[in-house]
C-alpha cells in the first residue's frame, strides 16, 4: 500500500490558491502523477481529519528546458484542487 505522504506532495500556495480557499473553502495540491481522486480524497480525510467534498485533478506536461547545448524536459506533474465541506478548513496550510 501507498504511504499517504507519497500521494500528496506539497500544498500549492499562490495568490489564487489563497483567494480560492478564502472564497470556495478550495485547497490546492501537487499529487503523484499515479494517484486517483478516491485516492485523493481518501488520503486528505485521513491526514487532515476533513470532510472531502469534491476533487478535481489536472495533469501538466513538462516544459522542454535546455543547460547550455542540453535538451530536455522538467517531469509531467498532477495538481488537485480539493473541495472541503462547509465550515471545514486545514489550519496547517500556510507556509
């Protein structure tokens, strides 16, 4: 079995992530490119002790980058953008 932590990389903390929490009670995360929603969920309900509305995930392909004569591209990453139920929040979610 997958350990929680391998599924849920790191918060996403910009100025729109912080808006969506404010105004949608949305929280955004880097996942692995592996992992499913019900994974997802089940992981976020486990680590934060919230109640899982909705998930919504989307992949992104790597950028091409080059280091002088060098071609190649970052890693493929997923993001999810987790719906809490209403009055729920994550304390723990700034930096």
């Amino acid at each position: 079995m997958i350990h929680p932590r391998e599924i849920i990389i790191a918060p996403i903390i910009t100025e729109k992530t912080g808006q969506m929490k404010e105004s949608d009670n949305r929280y955004t995360f880097k996942v692995s490119i592996n992992a499913n929603k019900i994974e997802i969920r089940r992981v976020i309900e486990q680590i934060f002790n919230v109640k899982v509305v909705a998930v919504n995930t989307i992949r992104y392909k790597g950028k091409p980058k080059r280091l002088g004569r060098y071609e190649g591209f970052k890693p493929d990453w997923k993001k999810a953008i987790v719906t809490l139920a209403e009055g729920q929040s994550i304390p723990d979610f700034e930096l």
